[in-house]
C-alpha cells in the first residue's frame, strides 16, 4: 500500500513593521528681518544703547527675540527695543 505524504507546512513570514520617523523638532524664532534690511551680528541686550549707525537695523537677544535699534525718545541715543 502506497504511502502518501502531506505537503510541506507553509511558512508565513512576516515582515516588522519600519521604525517610525524621527520627531520632528520646532523652535520659535523670530521671523528673518526683510529682504535688505541690515542685521546686528552677535546678541544684543534689550533696552542698551546701539549705535546711530546702527539705527533701524534688527538684532536678536539671547533667548531669540527680534528688537530694533530706534531712537524713541529723539535725543539722539537710539537703544535697543521691541519692533
């Protein structure tokens, strides 16, 4: 009597799924100044003197906020301040 054999077991594999993206990190900036608008380089300190010179340019404080030099008062000594 002839012997049958069952087929072989089906192997399924299963591919793991990818590892998901990297988070994505956000900072708060402030916006980049206008096109042709002169900058300070380096950090400023908000409320001191700047330079005439300097009056209308943007500078950008150490926790990244955007000021402008302007003299407010009109007494010739411009100083840093919010735009």
């Amino acid at each position: 009597m002839p012997t049958t054999q069952a087929p072989p077991p089906v192997q399924t594999t299963t591919k793991a799924a990818p590892p998901p993206p990297p988070p994505v990190r956000t900072t708060t900036k402030a916006a980049p100044p206008p096109a042709g608008q002169p900058t300070h380089s380096g950090y400023i300190t908000p409320g001191a003197f700047c330079k005439v010179a300097e009056e209308g340019w943007i500078g950008y404080s150490a926790s990244g906020k955007a000021y402008v030099c302007r003299d407010v008062d009109h007494n010739g000594h411009p100083h840093w301040v919010l735009p």
